[in-house]
C-alpha cells in the first residue's frame, strides 16, 4: 500500500522553518513524521509537498509515481505527531477517513478516489480535500491526544512526551544497556544504546524520569545526559550536559549545555554556551559562547512574531529560538526568547541579535541580502565537511525559497 504525507494549510504558520524542507520532515520526539509513519507500518512513506520541494523530497516520478497503484493509498496528516491511530486506519476498510476536529488527519482511500483529492493536496488544501472525501467516504471522528502540530513551539513542548511515546518504536533496535561498565553511570532501568555507540566515560545516563536513546553516536568523558532524550547516529556529545526533552538529529556536535530543544541533524553547538528550548535545522552552526535566553525577566509568556502571520503569544513562560536550516551564528551572540532566524542567513560580530531575521539575509549591525550564490558555496562546503552532497536537487529548492522569499527582504542593502 502506498503511503504518503501531505501538507496542509498550515504549513504557514511553520513559514520560516519550512522554506527548504517539508512540514512532515521537522524532527520532533526521534523521528520526524514520515520516518515515524514509516517505522510504525514497516514500508517506505513518500511525501506530498509544496511544487519547490518536491523535486527533492518527492518520488523521482512525482504525482503519476504517487498514484501507480492498484491498491488503497494511505494519506497521513504531515502536521500529525502522535501517530497511535495510524494502525487501526491501516484496517480500515477502503474509502475511510480520519478527521480530528475539522481537520483532516488520514484517510485510506482507492487509487481513484486519491485521484480525485490528491491535485488540493498539492495546492496543500486539506480542507477542501476533506469535503471532497466527506462526498464519497465513510468519516470518523477521532479523539487523539497531541494529534497535530499547529505551532513551531509545540515541537518544543510535545518532545518530552513524544519521546516516550516513541519507545517501543526505538526499542525495537536499541537493547537496553545491561553489561556493567564500570565508567558509565546510569538511573534507572529505561537506558538503550546502540552496541557500536562509544561511551568514553565517565558518563552518566539518567532515565529516571524517561527513557535515554543512544544510536550508534559518540559520547566523550564528563557527559550527563537526562531523559526522556534521543541522541542520533554519528553524533558527538562533547562533554556536555544533556537535560530532559533534548533530541539531537544525526551527526551533530554538541557541547555546553542543552536542555529541552530539538536539533534536526547535520549541525554543531560544538561549543559553551546555553541553547534551551529551541529548535534548530540542518547544517546550522553556532559560535563559541552563543547564547540563548528561554526565561523572561517578568516570568511573562513569550511573544513570537510568525512570518506572514503576524505576533502571537504563545502562552508559554518558558521557549527559545528558532534556527532553519543553514543558518550561521558568530561568537558571542545573546538570542532572546522566540527569536526566528530565517534560512540561510549569517548573523556576526554584535552583542544581541534581532528577534527575527529574514531569510537568506547576512550582516550584524547591518543586515544585507546574502548573494545566494555566495551561501550556497558556502553550503557545499559544509556539507563535504560531512561527507554530504549538495545536489542539484537540493541547490534547486533552496534557490527556489530564495526567489520566495524575496520580499521578506525589500529594504535590505
């Protein structure tokens, strides 16, 4: 049975984090949703993306590759985090649809019936293509807990659980750590790691309040690390400490100090400094002694500026900053809470950055346009240093999201 992810309306309200990566591919927990979708059902999960990304997040056959099938098609929510109901629609009979409020979640349908709703996911309509299934399907109301992701900070606040949540998918593979090692303390008896992990001790692993997932990552002397926390293969945790709800993506370095925040893999905080309840893209770097604020002096909730939407309280008294993908921080940097820096952009040689930061955009005490030739040499580079390609695929959507988001930059030198 095909499966595929979709975006919907609300992809906007992720604007600044999703200009060169589908919504369905922010990691939160351990997986993002598609590798969680796929990891729950055991076969491959495509994706239904905005027409930039496709070329590189889609099937190399686009739509037609999407429907060439004769069996049902299985749509999931790209919003949707807590994926428990997945199964059961997996039995459902054919032409059933979940929604969750007014808001389509899923739905197992016949290749003719996708046919017919698959052209408004394109267009990233999920309403519409929710009536239209309403016309034809059998609907179910379903009452989820933390089903969908509406806002960049629920990735912040849903972490914790949905690393527990994603348990039994990770234990799966990662045995729990049982031998003695006399230099690695752990807490608790909810610790796996991946046998070809290398844990330099000493070390200690707290789980006495979640899980501690260790992939195949490396682990240097004078680490802590408290769960519930996820920490991705080729990983390097260099002396650092590690607090609750942390997910650190594939081959990151990471030291200093990190407590309830999010990395999506393929990028360092090599250094001191504190990030707390963030959540960063890939091939971000940060500088030494960057810092971010989570915590107002007047203990109010943190107020987020949300590109195309305008300011929102979050409600929340505690939450960090937001990083897309490639963005580089110099030395030194104070970050306030609910900062949003935009893809692509360099921010140096200044005390506190702006609250948010347009995409693509480069300076310090003077913000310019970053030639996007110039950031995407500078991507290759990074990407080697890794032993990753920038494809041509890939050089195509980020000079796609430069072209979109140019007027988020009318002003600028």
């Amino acid at each position: 049975m095909t499966l595929i992810l979709f975006e919907d309306e609300l992809w906007r309200h992720f604007a600044t984090l999703v200009q060169a990566r589908p919504v369905f591919e922010l990691r939160c927990g351990a997986f993002t949703a598609r590798e969680r979708a796929a990891a729950i059902l055991g076969r491959p999960a495509r994706g239904l993306a905005r027409p930039h990304l496709m070329p590189h997040f889609g099937p190399p056959g686009g739509l037609a590759e999407l429907l060439a099938t004769s069996d049902p098609i299985l749509f999931v929510n790209g919003r949707a985090l807590n994926l428990e109901w997945l199964p059961a629609l997996d039995c459902e009979p054919v032409n059933t649809v979940y929604i969750v409020g007014e808001t389509l979640l899923g739905a197992r349908v016949s290749p003719a019936l996708a046919s017919a709703i698959i052209y408004y996911l394109r267009e990233q309509q999920g309403e519409a293509a929710r009536d239209e299934l309403a016309r034809f399907a059998r609907v179910v109301e379903v009452q989820v807990p933390a089903a969908l992701l509406v806002y960049p900070w629920d990735l912040i606040t849903q972490a914790g659980e949905q690393l527990i949540r994603d348990e039994p998918l990770l234990a799966r593979r990662l045995p729990l750590l049982t031998a003695d090692q006399p230099h690695v303390i752990t807490h608790g008896r909810r610790v796996y790691v991946d046998p070809a992990a290398q844990l330099a001790g000493p070390v200690v692993l707290d789980s006495r309040d979640g899980p501690v997932f260790v992939e195949a990552a490396q682990i240097e002397p004078f680490s802590y690390i408290q769960g519930p926390a996820y920490i991705g293969p080729g990983t390097l945790v260099a002396s650092a400490r590690i607090r609750a709800e942390t997910c650190l993506g594939p081959v990151c370095r990471v030291g200093g100090e990190v407590e309830a925040s999010i990395i999506q893999g393929y990028s360092n905080k090599h250094h001191d400094g504190f990030l707390g309840h963030s959540w960063l893209g890939e091939w971000v770097n940060i500088g030494a002694m960057t810092t971010n604020s989570d915590l107002k002096n007047n203990y109010g909730s943190v107020r987020v500026l949300l590109e195309g939407i305008g300011q929102i309280d979050t409600g929340i008294l505690k939450l960090g900053c937001f990083l897309a993908d490639h963005v580089k921080l110099g030395i030194g940097l104070h970050l306030t809470g609910g900062t949003m820096i935009g893809t692509g952009s360099n921010v140096f040689g200044m005390h506190s950055a702006p609250k948010n930061v347009p995409h693509f955009t480069w300076g310090g005490e003077v913000f310019r346009e970053y030639r996007i030739d110039t950031m995407i040499s500078v991507a290759r580079i990074v990407m080697a240093r890794r032993k990753r390609e920038l494809t041509p695929s890939y050089e195509q959507v980020l000079r796609k999201a430069f072209e979109l988001t140019q007027p988020g930059r009318d002003g600028l030198g």
